[in-house]
C-alpha cells in the first residue's frame, strides 16, 4: 500500500525492506522528468526521420526522387543521390565541435536547442520545395540547411535529458529510450515513405518529413516551456549565466593517443555502416529481386533492432567493462557482415537484424569508452572532436560509394506509355512518368561497394586491436572489468593528492 504526498508516493513498509520494482514505479512515473522524456523523444524524430530519405526514396524505377527528376528530363543519378548525404555532413565536420559551446557559452540550452531545430525544419521544407520544383540544387541546399542543425539538435537532446536526470534515478534509463527512439524515426522512415511514395507520390513523401519535423519544433517548444517551469518551481536550476573558462584550441594537444585511436575506430566502422544503409535498398532489389516496399521494410529491420537492443547490450557492457574488447568484436563482426554480403545471399532481414546487434554493441561501447581516458573538463570537447572526425568520413564514403554504382549502372531508358500513366487525382503530387525510366546498378557494382565497405570496417578492426594493445601496455582501463576500473580511477585521484604524477 502506498499514499500520495507532495507529488510523490512514498511506500509505507518496513524500511529495513529493500524497495520493489513497483515501489520505485509508484516513486518515479509522478516525476514530471518522465514527462518530459517524452517530448525530449520527439525533438530529434523528425530528423532522424528525413536523415535517409536518400536511402528510402532517393533512387531506383518505381517513384523515387530519381525517377521523378528523370521523367522530367532531369538529371539523377547514384552520385548525386549520395551527394545529399555528404552535404548533410560537410558543416559538421567543424560545427560538431562547437555546438556544444554554443550551448554551453553563448546562447545557453533553451535557443540554442530552438535554433537547432528550426534549421532541421526549415532544411525539410526547402528539400520539399526542391522535390516539388524538380531542382537539384534546391535539393542540395535543404540537406546543407538540415545539417547546420541536425547533429548539433542530438547534442542539445543529450544536454537537455542529462540537465533533468542527473539528480535522481533513471539517468542511463533516460539516455537509453531517447537512443532507442531515434532509430525509430528512421525505421518509420523506411517502413513508411517508399509506401506514400507509390500510394500518393514522391512530393507527397517528402511533405510527410516535414511534417514530421514540424512534430520535433512542437515537442521543443514544449521543452522550453516545461523547462521554464520547472525552473521556476525548483525541479532543475536556473540556466546558468556563466561563461566558464574560454575554449582554446591548444586543449586539443592534451587529448591522449587512446582517444585518438577509438576516434579512428569511430570513423572507420561507421563509415562502413551508414553509406551500407544509404545503399541497401536498391542493394535488395538488385541481389534479391525485391520490391520497393519489401525491401524498404528489410532495411528498417536494422533500426528497430537497434533500438531493442541499445538498452540491452549497454547493461551487459555497463555489467561486463572490457570496452576495448567489445569495440574490436563490432570492427569484426561488421567486416564478416560485408564478407558474406559479397559471397553469399543469406536472407537480407536476418543480416540486417545482426547488423542491428553489431551496432548496438558498438555504440554501447566507444561512446561511453571516452571519458575514461580524456580528462574531465575535456570530455565536451572530446566528443565534439570524435564527432567532427565521424562526419568527415560519412561526407567523403557516400560519394565515393555513388561513383563505384554509377560506373556499374546502365544508361537510362525510355519507358512506353500506357493509359495507367494518365495523371488523375491532385497531380501536381503525384509522379509523371512519361520519359526516362531509372535503371539500378548491377549486381557487380554492389560486389565492388561492398569490397569498399568491407575494407573500411577491417580497417577499424585493425585500429581497434592496436588500441587494445597500446591501452595494455599503458593502465588497462579500457579493457578492464568495472571493479577494476573504479581501482584504477581511485589509484589515479591517490596520485594526483601526493603529487607523483603530472
């Protein structure tokens, strides 16, 4: 039996008896940061959601964003389709590092999460008029804009929910369902969008992003205002008015070999990952003669796996330590995902689902590997850097990956009319098909992508085992267990009181 008081249960029970799981339910579902939580969710959504509308509906025959231009007389191809992904990652090769100082130092979290998620909106409605228009460079200008606020949003996302949980319970919790949450607004994306595309036409599909970035600017105004109150009401304390230290570029040397090493490991797995999943719906269809939809669906099988098992494998990591260890399992496990791709054609659902498990693991543990080995006023930074070098890769493989497919794709042909090509019903959203017809690469052109991959992820492998070996022959954080870990921060802070180290 529990009674209410204060706006917070509290269990009458014997208090030498440890508290049940429903207890600590009863205790925390009042709390409005779980209320909060939920708008936190929606804030990055709606970019997650259009991050692979290139990937979704961006190429191949059948109302694509391709086909559309092509039936127009325009220009599209596989170059131009991984292009949206670069463009989307060239700003944040620099700005990764600084929208957290934005956050922190000029605008403070409320605008700067505002800004973040404007730009987001706005960069999907320009790519909606870009679409509607039939103009490329329009389309390249809403992935530019969507990028000046798109990775930067995820940094204010982290900054906001940690702001709300760091006091209390539920702190690994909260970050784990936001995690899980966006991989779900880009498996909708792929379970929903080459859907609309062949019911009511590409322009209507990319309406629908915006729309769904439109939830994510609903969901930070919420924010804002629920975070106003609960200043007010002494839940979180007031934002901060202080600057702190002033950044210096020189801070970037004190970074250790460690870190610079699991940035490698960042950069090289990742790059192995996304430009896959730009890719492996036509990928799909090509090896496995799949439709647009089924094999839409297949690749959002990745995502929500992810999702599922994000919480899950960052409690095993969390139980188990050895960092070191799971990062060279997931450099493994993703160059032998791409082997069998090239050798092989195992059903496509079953090694999108290990991909999703690979993933997880990986995530679970590089990032939270970080603030073991940069110092503590460092961390920020170190993240930002780690970031930066991420996006530096994923603006540079899509494009060589969209070249080595356009080599192997066969020139555009004209399709013949027929009276299902009538338009009908609001046409101005739905596809005209008269003129070219888009072509896919040929299987032999996925063989080679996935060479490039492949070779990618062993590269990370390789950087992950050295990093293995140089965090042996240094204090063994990274590979040690979580008791171990805590003797060796405590053996550090003893060393640091005596003043026997530097």
């Amino acid at each position: 039996m529990s009674t209410k008081k204060d706006g917070v249960y509290e269990a009458l029970r014997d208090p030498e008896q440890p508290l049940t799981t429903c207890d600590i339910l009863k205790e925390e579902i009042v709390h409005l940061k779980w209320r909060v939580l939920v708008f936190a969710c929606f804030l990055t959504f709606g970019s997650y959601y259009i991050y692979d509308f290139p990937g979704s509906i961006g190429t191949g025959e059948h109302h694509t964003i391709q086909s559309w231009f092509l039936s127009h007389g325009k220009s599209y191809n596989q170059e131009d389709n991984q292009a949206l992904y670069s463009v989307y990652s060239w700003p944040n090769t620099v700005l990764a590092v600084f929208g957290g100082l934005l956050i922190d130092k000029f605008l403070g979290l409320r605008k700067a999460m505002t800004l973040f998620v404007s730009l987001v909106f706005l960069g999907s409605v320009i790519f909606f008029l870009g679409v509607l228009s039939k103009t490329y460079p329009l389309l390249l200008l809403g992935r530019l804009v969507f990028g000046l606020g798109g990775e930067s949003l995820s940094v204010a996302q982290s900054a906001f929910v940690a702001r709300w949980f760091k006091e209390g319970r539920g702190m690994a919790l909260a970050f784990g369902i936001t995690i899980s949450f966006a991989r779900v607004g880009s498996s909708f994306n792929f379970l929903f969008s080459p859907t609309i595309a062949n019911k009511d036409g590409i322009v209507t599909s990319t309406l629908f992003g915006c729309i769904a970035c439109g939830i994510s600017l609903i969901s930070c105004a919420a924010l804002v205002a629920l975070d106003i109150y609960g200043a007010k009401k002494g839940v979180v304390p007031q934002e901060s008015k202080e600057t702190g230290e002033p950044f210096k570029l020189s801070q970037i040397k004190d970074m250790p070999v460690l870190f610079w090493l699991a940035s490698l490991v960042c950069v090289s797995v990742y790059c192995a990952i996304f430009p896959l999943i730009g890719v492996a719906k036509n990928f799909f269809q090509v090896k496995y003669g799949l439709s647009d939809d089924t094999a839409s669906s297949y690749v959002s099988v990745y995502q929500f796996v992810c999702a599922g098992c994000s919480p899950v494998s960052g409690g095993i990591v969390d139980s188990v330590g050895r960092f070191s260890i799971w990062m060279m399992v997931a450099g493994a496990g993703f160059t032998a995902i791409h082997l069998i791709f090239i050798v092989a054609s195992p059903p496509p659902w079953i090694m999108m689902a290990i991909m999703g498990i690979v993933y997880s693991v990986l995530v679970s543990s590089l990032w939270p590997a970080v603030p073991y080995v940069v110092q503590g006023d460092l961390v920020g930074l170190a993240y930002g850097i780690m970031t930066a070098m991420q996006n530096s890769g994923l603006a540079t493989w899509p494009l060589v990956a969209g070249a080595i497919l356009d080599k192997y794709t066969p020139p555009s042909v004209n399709k013949t009319l027929n009276a299902t090509d009538i338009p009908k019903l609001w046409m101005i959203l739905k596809d005209d098909d008269d003129g070219k017809k888009a072509t896919l690469p040929t299987e032999e052109g996925y063989k080679y992508t996935e060479l490039f991959f492949m070779a990618t992820a062993a590269g990370g492998f390789l950087v992950a085992c050295i990093l293995f070996l140089v965090d042996r022959r240094g204090d063994g954080v990274l590979g040690a267990s979580p008791a171990r870990r805590e003797q060796i921060k405590a053996d550090k802070q003893a060393l640091l009181v005596t003043g026997d180290v530097n």
